[in-house]
C-alpha cells in the first residue's frame, strides 16, 4: 500500500477510536472511492498530459545522446578492422589505436552521463508528480470533509483502500450511502472541456513515492 493510499486509510478511519453515535443511536455512514474521484478529476488528467510532454521531452533527449554514442560506436569498429588488417605498419597502427582509445573513453564518458542525466531527470519528475498528485489528493480529501459536514456523516470511508495485506480495508457497511457519484459532479462542474477524462484513455493511478526509475535505457 503506497503512502498515500496510507495517508488516506487513516484520514477515513482514525475516528473510530473516538466513535460518537447520533442522537438516533445510529451511525449516519458514507461511502467512498477515491481512486475513482482522483481517476475522473480532470485535474488529475491535465497533470498526468503536463508529465507525459516532460517525459516525452526527457525521452527525446535521451535519443539524441543515444545516437552520438552510437556513432561513436560505428567509428570504434571501423577502427577495429583498420587495427586487424596485418599490411598495416607498427606506425600507423599505434596512431590508429590511440584514436581508438580516446573514442572509446569518449563513449564511455557520454554513456555515463547520459544514464547520469536520466536518472536525474526521471527522480526530479517523479518527485514532482508526487507532489502535484498529493496536492490534488488534498484537494479531494477537503471536499469529501466538506460533504461529511454538511450531510451530516459521522464517517466517510475510502472503499478503493487497501489494508497492508492488500485486502479492502472496507468489507462492509450497512445502510452507507455512495457519496462518490455526487463529489465527482462538483469536481468537474468548471472543468474546460478538453481537460475531462477520455473514456478508454489509461486512467492514472494513487502515486507510489517518487522512486528511480530511469526511462529508454
């Protein structure tokens, strides 16, 4: 279970160990699914296409620097069968084979720093995804308060959270009330309309703490 799936686990559930009944003797229980308010949030779908232009861009470099090196690589086996032809002269032959030293420690060098620069790259992405995602997780979170107040809710619970074991945190709930249909509508009630979900687009998930994951290795 990520952190902030975590995080969302307990906000739902802490006040058990201070349980209040209403003044009817019953629980007044909601229901919720955060993964699908934060799926079908159109902030959510507007950061995920501000991420993949960033790592279509970090890909894009990557490329170029991949194709230097493999010119380089071209160079490096010319120079070999230069090396293997047994005409060539004690001369000529060391010139050739310190050219090919210094393009092998050039490549070598390049390599370095291109997986360097992806991992830098890829961990200052996913750190700002996290961030960017947590934020608009808080966001939800503040409306789904806001809803509990004003409805009157002794408890609202996440049904899309995972225990540890990664079983449903929540079984079941007699008599809960689904407020996820209704949170959804005021999220997106001033969304642009090219910024909504696409129906069979790949929906973004709860992110994992930003972790190193280079890309195009």
């Amino acid at each position: 279970m990520t952190l902030i799936r975590r995080f969302f686990t307990l906000v739902f559930a802490a006040s058990l160990a201070t349980m209040a009944v209403a003044q009817d003797g019953k629980l007044n229980i909601a229901t919720v699914d955060m993964q699908e308010l934060f799926k079908q949030y159109y902030r959510t779908n507007e950061a995920q296409k501000q991420i993949n232009v960033e790592r279509a861009r970090i890909q894009k470099d990557n490329n170029e620097r991949l194709a230097r090196i493999r010119e380089l690589e071209e160079t490096l086996g010319k120079l070999r069968k230069q090396l293997e032809d047994p005409a060539l002269n004690d001369s000529k032959k060391q010139t050739l084979f310190k050219e090919w030293q210094m393009q092998q420690q050039e490549g070598i060098a390049l390599d370095r720093e291109r997986r360097e620069f992806l991992q830098r790259r890829n961990q200052a992405l996913n750190e700002k995804m996290v961030q960017r995602m947590k934020g608009i997780l808080e966001e939800i979170r503040k409306l789904v308060e806001e809803k509990a107040k004003v409805d009157n809710y002794d408890y609202v619970f996440d049904k899309s959270g995972l225990s540890t074991s990664q079983v449903p945190f929540l079984l079941y709930t007699k008599d809960a009330t689904d407020i996820t249909a209704g949170l959804l509508k005021d999220l997106n009630k001033d969304a642009p309309a090219d910024s909504l979900p696409v129906e069979g687009d790949p929906k973004p998930e709860i992110p994992a703490p930003a972790t190193e994951t280079p890309a195009g290795e």
